[in-house]
C-alpha cells in the first residue's frame, strides 16, 4: 500500500499548487482579474501592475509557500510513510504543475518562478539561496523580471549538478526549469525586440471590480 501514498502524496501537492493565489488575492482586496490586463499572467508580477504593492507580496508569497510547503510535508512524513527522494522529487514538481495548469481554474495559470523557488528552497536551501541571489542580481542590473526569472531557470539545474548529486531532485529541477524556460517564451521575444515591461512599470492600469448591485451607466462612453 505504500504506492498508494506516494500517489495520494503526488495529487495532493498538484492540488495545493492549482490554488491560483494571483487570482484569489486579488478577489479577495478587491482588484480586476490579473488575467484580464498587463501580460494575462496570474502572478505576483502582474499583480504588481496594479499599484497595490501588498497583494503583490502576498501572492509571491503564498505561491512560494504551495511549493515550499508540499515538500516539507513529504520530508517530515517520509519515515513514517516510506517516502523516498523520487516521491518527495515528484511531490515538489506536482506542485509546479498545478500551479502552470491548476485544475481549479479551468488548467490556466501563470508561469511558476515564485513557486518553483519555494520548491528549490524546500529541496535544499542552499540551491534556493542560489538561486534567488542569481534572480536578484539580475533583476537589479536589468530592471527585467522575466530576464531574471530565465536567468535563475537555466542556473538552477547547473548549481545541483556541479555542487550536489544527479539525483532525483535533479530530475524534477531540469523538469521546471525547461518548463520556465518555455513558459517565458514570449517574454524572449519582447526582450529580443525591446518591448518587455520593466519591473514596476505600470501598462494599462486595471479598474477594481465593480460592486456586484452597482447600476451600469447608461452612456456607450462610459462602458466598461
């Protein structure tokens, strides 16, 4: 019965990673779709295009902690259900997924870099310490969060294969980190042809949802 486990284990992590914390907060304080403006990603980044600074955060934090929290889960409760590096390497990776495609949210989620650091940080944190100092620097010298997030992806697997073990853990890191870099695709080409919103830049500000009994105006103009 232990594959039975491992599986529940693998499901439940994919579960807890569909939760789209983009969209959740966001409906929580009030604020537009974050898929329905900026670059239609429901991330922290995008989130940060509407000026509140604090459902941001909040975001990046709680979709690291949905890949962060599965692994420690699977760490803790290995011995006593016999969960090896494979199952805690696919728990974490499980966690990904749902957040790139979240069953609750008809399989449309955002691009995964604040929760695949909180898997790699839960991996090992020095890796996840690597990592986020790689995104940072580059993110500081650019001023682009895409460039910095392709940056740490392709970094990532060559910290654990030089420094660590090829492992099962670097099974699952080479998995994200191609999926990021796929995932960022078309940020590459903005990069490429200069058009790549730099971090904090406002495009096309979202208006808060309206309340839901509030009466529509009657003028074309002022539709929507």
């Amino acid at each position: 019965m232990a594959w039975g486990w491992n599986v529940a284990a693998v499901v439940l992590a994919y579960c807890i990673g569909s939760l789209s914390f983009a969209v959740i907060v966001s409906r929580a304080m009030g604020l537009a779709d974050p898929r329905s403006y900026g670059s239609g990603n429901p991330g922290a980044t995008n989130v940060l295009r509407t000026g509140k600074k604090s459902a941001a955060v909040l975001t990046l934090t709680l979709d690291a902690l949905k890949g962060y929290v599965p692994v420690i889960a699977a760490l803790l409760l290995a011995p006593r259900f016999g969960f090896g590096a494979s199952t805690v390497a696919a728990v974490g990776l499980a966690a990904f997924l749902g957040h790139l495609w979240p069953v609750f949210f008809k399989f449309k989620g955002g691009k995964g870099v604040a929760t695949a650091a909180g898997v790699l940080m839960a991996f090992n944190p020095w890796l996840g310490a690597a990592t986020l100092a790689t995104w940072l620097i580059v993110a500081l010298f650019f001023r682009y969060s895409s460039l910095a997030s392709l940056a740490a992806a392709v970094f990532a697997p060559f910290y654990q294969l030089l420094i660590w073990d090829a492992d099962a853990y670097a099974l699952a890191i080479v998995a994200m980190s191609l999926l990021l870099v796929w995932r960022h695709e078309g940020n590459l080409r903005k990069l490429l042809a200069g058009t790549e919103s730099k971090l904090g830049q406002a495009s096309a500000k979202p208006a808060p949802n309206p309340a839901p009994h509030a009466s529509t105006p009657k003028h074309k103009g002022h539709h929507r």
